[in-house]
C-alpha cells in the first residue's frame, strides 16, 4: 500500500496564484501524454506517485487527453482510487473541455450542453464528485461569450468546480470573459497559455491583462516538445519524438541554426548550476504572473529533474538578456 513521502512538502516552492487564496507547486504535471490507455499503467502510476512525493500536488487533465481521449482521467482515477484517495483533499485536479470528444454537435467547442456534459463525464472517469479548477479549453467563436461562461458559472453554483479557468484564449476575450464572470460574482482564478523561451505570444497583452486583473498563468509546453532539454544536444537520437513521425515536432523543425541556440542555452544554464529543462522552467516564473508550470514526462527521471527547478538563484537581467539575443538571432 502506497504511502506518502513525509518530506514531500519541505522539497517543494508553492506560489499563490493570482488574487486568491489558492496556492500552487513551482512545477505541476500534466496527463496530456504517456498516462493513457495505450500506455502501461505501472509507468503512469509510477509518474504520479513519484511527483507527489516530490511535492507536486497539482495534476492537470482534460477530457480529451490519452490515447485514447478519455483514458488518462481514467489512469488518473484509478491511481486515485488505489493509492491517493486519503490525500485528496492535499491534491489539486484539474480537467478541460472544448477540444473534440464524442461524435455530434454536442462533441466539442465551447456549448453550455457540451461543457457541463464534459465535466459530468470526467468526474465519472476520474471518480470525483468536483474538480478543483474546471477550463474552458480552448475560445468558440460561433457560441457566445456569454454561454461559455454560464456553463463555468454552472460548474461552480452546483459545487463541481472549486475554481475556473480559461486556456488558450488571446489578451481581448480573456479580459471580456473575466468580466463576465466577474459580473456572476465569480473569480477567474487562472489561465493555461502556450509559453515557453521560443513562444513568447503571451506576453504580446495576455500577461498584461493577467496581472491587471489579479488572475495567475500556468504555462504549458514550457520545453517547447522537448527541444528545451538535453534531448537534443548533439542532433536528433533515433528514440526521441522528433525522430518517430511526432506531430508535434518534426525532425525538420530541428535545424544547425536552432541545434546551436539550444548548445548556448545550455551553456548558460550550466553556468546557473542548472540543466536546460530546469532554466527553462525558471525563465517562466521571471514573472510573478505565473503561479506554476505544467510540464509532460514519460519517465519518472523527467519529473525529479523538472522538480528542482526552483532551487536556482533568480535571473540577472545579463541572462535574460543573453537569453533573448540567442533565441532571436
């Protein structure tokens, strides 16, 4: 029978997240990939309770997630059931709707009917009676603001959400969906953006808005698929995600140019006593914005490193500086 690392919360820094009372790990792991159905199950178990140990307490899904979508709210509920129920009021869980699900109108986007159908279904997966933070996943320009976010309104009135948040929205609907459920009396507690050293889009007015209004940002894809850590230090190996016909990263995408940005990334990580992943990680936090970062492994190793990240002095502005010249040229 599993039991906790009594340690587990002297290893780990938590940040506030925005204007709340909520608290979060320097570093959240997220079930996008690798804790599927088409994946072994001691592995994903492994990865689970191992982050918990290290004190990461927030797991953060979506619907869709897998393969097979769905599947990993099951993995998780599963984990839960066996080996975190007794800690759940210590862990944060997280799940998303929006992106495709089931077959039919009703399948996807951003609906009153698919998103409250969405979360009743993760909770039967996941074995819960609420979610801490409930997400409208992605923005559905074809249906109102407004209906988006009664359905996250709804999630919270009926007690089977704790808080909302928003992915993947740009700076102009963030702010307008903000209000809106600041109208409803209700707090947007958080923002999930695609943010790492090379996608800088969110602090093109996203991270602005954020902080105006009190509401936290948890990045994701902060390795930029991997290319930010030692993977790929000296070409592509025959076993990474590159190599194997990843849809997400290309072998192609992988050019001298972008293999010698990666090279000095890492020389000043090393400087900083740090490996690339960890910096990575850390150049994220340089804004007291974000509350915490979702990172994706496959191996248990990925999740102990990642943990670290926030022993590292801060940035001088000289290493933010270097940073910016080597990733623009």
């Amino acid at each position: 029978m599993y039991t906790a690392n009594k340690q587990r919360y002297e290893t780990m820094e938590y940040k506030r997240v925005g204007k709340s009372g909520l608290k979060l790990p320097y570093v959240s792991l997220g079930l996008w990939h690798n804790f599927g159905s088409l994946f072994p199950h001691a592995n994903s178990r492994e990865m689970i309770l191992g982050a918990f140990d290290l004190g990461i307490t927030h797991f953060d899904l979506a619907n869709n997630y897998g393969p097979v979508p769905g599947s990993a709210e099951e993995t998780f509920g599963r984990v839960l059931a066996q080996d975190l129920r007794k800690y759940r009021d210590e862990i944060i869980i997280s799940t998303k709707s929006g992106y495709y699900m089931w077959e039919g109108p009703y399948g996807e986007w951003g609906s009153r009917k698919q998103m409250i159908a969405s979360l009743d279904q993760s909770l039967l997966r996941m074995g819960l009676d609420y979610v801490d933070i409930f997400y409208s996943h992605r923005p559905d320009l074809e249906t109102p603001l407004e209906e988006t976010v009664s359905a996250l309104v709804q999630a919270v009135r009926s007690g089977k959400a704790l808080y909302v948040g928003l992915s993947n929205y740009d700076a102009k609907r963030t702010k307008e969906a903000i209000d809106l459920l600041k109208a409803e009396g209700i707090h947007c507690l958080i923002h999930q953006p695609r943010y790492n050293i090379y996608d800088r889009r969110p602090e093109e007015g996203l991270y602005q808005v954020l902080e105006e209004e009190g509401v936290g940002a948890i990045p994701f894809s902060p390795l930029e698929q991997g290319l930010l850590t030692n993977r790929y230090l000296n070409g592509i190996p025959a076993d990474s995600r590159a190599a194997g016909g990843s849809i997400f990263l290309k072998s192609e995408q992988i050019t001298e140019d972008k293999l010698s940005q990666i090279r000095k990334l890492n020389d000043i990580a090393v400087q900083r006593g740090q490996t690339l992943a960890q910096m990575a990680l850390s150049w994220l936090h340089k804004s007291p914005v974000t509350a915490s970062v979702i990172i994706g492994a496959s191996r248990l190793s990925q999740i102990e490193d990642c943990a670290k990240a926030h022993q590292a002095a801060p940035f001088t502005q000289e290493e933010l500086d270097k940073i910016d010249q080597i990733v623009k040229g």
